[in-house]
C-alpha cells in the first residue's frame, strides 16, 4: 500500500530513471528549487507530514529492491522518498517553500551502505546464473540481505560462490550505467505504474560478466563492495531457499559483533574464542551424564514417593504430594510407578511462585477436591473425567498454602 497521498505532481520535475542520484550515485549534495509542499492530512484533519517535489533530487526514492534514502532539505530532515509514477516525493514533518533554491543533503553512510548490499546483490546473482541458479527475489534488510534461491545450495557452493565472489571484488570490475541501450526483453521488470513511453530502461553492467535492468543507485567499481560473506540459509515455499549475505562494511560490522559473542561467551566458559568449539562439546557430554544421572535418580525416588502414597491410598485416605521443584513430567512418573488404584484420592502438585505448576486429582473423592482445587487457585486451567488435570500459570500469594490447607479434608 502506498504512502503516498492523492496529491496531483507538477510532472515538470526530473523523472525517476533520470534523477541526480542515479546518473551520479555518489553525488552527496544539490542545489535545486522546490516545484511543490503538499500538506498531508489524516482522517481526522490532523496534520500528517509534507510530500514535497524538487526540480531534481540526490535522494533515491525507494525501488528496485532497494530502500529509500534519508537526508536533508536545507535544514529539514527528509525521512522517506517515495516514487509516485515518474515523480520523485519527498516525505517530511516540516514545510519548505515552493519556488524557493534549496540545498539537498543525502545520508551518505545510509546510501554507501545500500549501493554495496545492492551491487554485491548483483554480482552474488551474476555467479549464481553461471551455475544455472537463478536469482528469484532479493532483500535489502536493515542488518541482513537474502536472495530466494529454487533450492539451497550446499556448504561446498556456499564456499566456491562465496570464494568466487570475492575474486570479482578483488579484481575491481567497473561498474557502468546504460540508460534505454535495449529495451527489449525487459519492459516486463519495469513497474506497472511507470510510464516506459515516458522513462528510460537503465541497464547496469558489470564488467563482462553481468547485464541487469536496475532503477537502483550502483557503485563504480567491484572493489567498492570491499567483501561479501555468505551467512546461513533459510527453506521457505517447497524447495525454495533464502541465502542470507551481507555486504561492505556490514561485513566488517559483523565480524567485530560475532567476536565480541564469542570472546563473551568464552569469557562465561573460562576459555579462549578458539577453544569454544571443544569447550561447548565437552559441557554439552557434561549435561547429558547429568541429565541421565538425574533421571534416574528422580526415578528412584518417584519409586518411593509412590510407595508412601500407595499406603495411604490403600487406607482408604486422601494422598497428597507437594513438590516445588517438580515438573508434570514428575508428576506422571509419581502416577506411572503408583500404577492403578481402587481405593483413596490421590492430588499431585507441582511447582511454586511465579514459575507455576500443575495439579492432577484421580480416586474416589475427585469432585470434592476440585471444589477445594477451584475455590484456591482461580487461576489454574483444567478439566477431565476419572482423573482430573490442571495448568497453574503462576501460583498466586497464598494460593498454594491455601489450597494445601484445604486438601486436609
């Protein structure tokens, strides 16, 4: 959906294709004159923001997979640009005077940012088509970029393609621009409210090695993209598969974050980045003996608790067991180990404070002790017939006393 409004456009500025910041991506600044300020209302008639048309721009209006630019008109803060057919509009919390010469500012960390995920996107692509892979959507997200691949690739053409790419880096193609060179063939990439009759098909050229139509703001040369580093894959629709990659300084960026993890985490583990790997293997066989270890002893005295109850299920009485640090799972080995029973009510309880808990009633007095379950704890959820069971999100202050105090039936 558009966020642009209605408002009709002067079509006497420079059309999208041909703006500034396409012929010259690295242009930073320009004096130009404002054509147009239309106010922008909400439902209610409150003033909602200024779309406002220039003679030319060096702001990108968001497109072809690639985000606005942010920036400055005089001293106004520019916080989106959006292309309205061939029209270029600048979207803004302040007025600036039609008629007027103003001085256009690009954020150009911002823009140098996008040109190198959305040139990198481009020579990613470009290696991917000379393995018969094609590229079938891209996106430029605020940490991280995906291409949708028909498929995921392997770990060993993640590092060949990754490997490749950065040769082309290296080896600083230049990068050119080819405004209506040939049309043909991609009028069905152009967006449908793009009047062709009127624009230019922009061709982005590669070196030799690549040939796309893009509406996009470019690099000059491979070099500038610095690195690309492939990260992890995602399945989506079938077989289809996002390849996640960042660009550029995004690289540089993540490189001191991932280190910062790592050094972090080592740091918790009383080790060095290098020996993560071992150390984590080595807790993990840890925590599996333990966990072994503690089912088995958890077993042992389910068997014994089990046993106490089974006695005074047998005398006909009410059992019950309370265990703070206990879990359902617990609670259906107490149950497992009891087996059946023809005499007595049996109310297990878990859990305590805000962690919550579970309670499970069975035997022959099952309808009086959810009674006093109910009226205790008003906010466990539960139900059955024969054995009764019910989830406590949270136990409630004197709750739980209140609800063993009852059971003393």
């Amino acid at each position: 959906m558009s966020v642009l409004s209605s408002a009709k456009r002067s079509g006497v500025s420079t059309i999208v294709g041909l703006l500034a910041c396409q012929k010259d991506p690295y242009l930073q600044t320009l004096k130009t004159k404002v054509l147009s300020c239309e106010q922008v209302t909400d439902k209610s008639g409150n003033v909602n923001g200024y779309e406002v048309e220039l003679e030319d721009t060096v702001l990108f209006p968001e497109g072809g997979g690639q985000p606005y630019d942010t920036g400055m008109i005089n001293d106004v803060k520019v916080h989106n640009v959006q292309r309205d057919g061939l029209t270029a509009v600048h979207l803004m919390d302040s007025p600036v005077e039609p008629g007027t010469e103003v001085s256009v500012k690009v954020d150009w960390n911002r823009r140098l940012d996008h040109m190198q995920q959305h040139t990198g996107q481009h020579l990613l692509s470009a290696v991917l088509d000379k393995r018969k892979i094609e590229t079938l959507s891209w996106n430029l997200g605020a940490k991280f970029c995906y291409i949708e691949l028909p498929r995921k690739l392997s770990q060993d053409e993640v590092n060949e393609v990754q490997a490749e790419v950065n040769e082309y880096i290296r080896a600083a193609l230049p990068i050119r621009l080819a405004v209506n060179e040939d049309a043909n063939g991609v009028e069905h990439s152009i967006p449908e409210d793009y009047d062709l009759s009127k624009g230019v098909v922009r061709v982005v050229h590669i070196g030799d090695l690549d040939s796309n139509p893009c509406c996009g703001t470019h690099l000059k040369s491979t070099a500038d993209i610095s690195a690309l580093s492939l990260l992890h894959s995602m399945p989506i629709r079938g077989t289809n598969s996002r390849l996640f990659f960042i660009a550029g300084e995004r690289v540089n960026k993540y490189a001191s974050e991932a280190h910062d993890i790592l050094r972090r985490a080592g740091a918790g583990l009383s080790c060095q980045p290098e020996e993560l790997e071992d150390k984590i293997n080595k807790v993990n066989q840890t925590l599996k003996e333990l966990y072994s270890r503690e089912k088995f002893w958890s077993g042992q005295v389910a068997k014994l608790e089990a046993a106490q109850l089974k006695s005074q299920l047998d005398a006909g009485s009410l059992a019950v067991l309370h265990k703070p640090e206990g879990t359902m799972d617990y609670l259906k080995n107490v149950e497992k180990e009891l087996g059946k029973f023809s005499k007595g009510t049996l109310v297990l309880i878990s859990g305590q404070g805000k962690q919550g808990g579970a309670i499970v009633a069975s035997g022959e007095n099952i309808d009086k002790c959810v009674e006093v379950i109910k009226e205790a704890v008003p906010n466990v959820k539960g139900g059955g017939k024969g054995k009764w069971q019910g989830k406590v999100p949270a136990w409630e202050k004197g709750s739980l006393d209140k609800l063993l105090e009852g059971l003393k039936l």
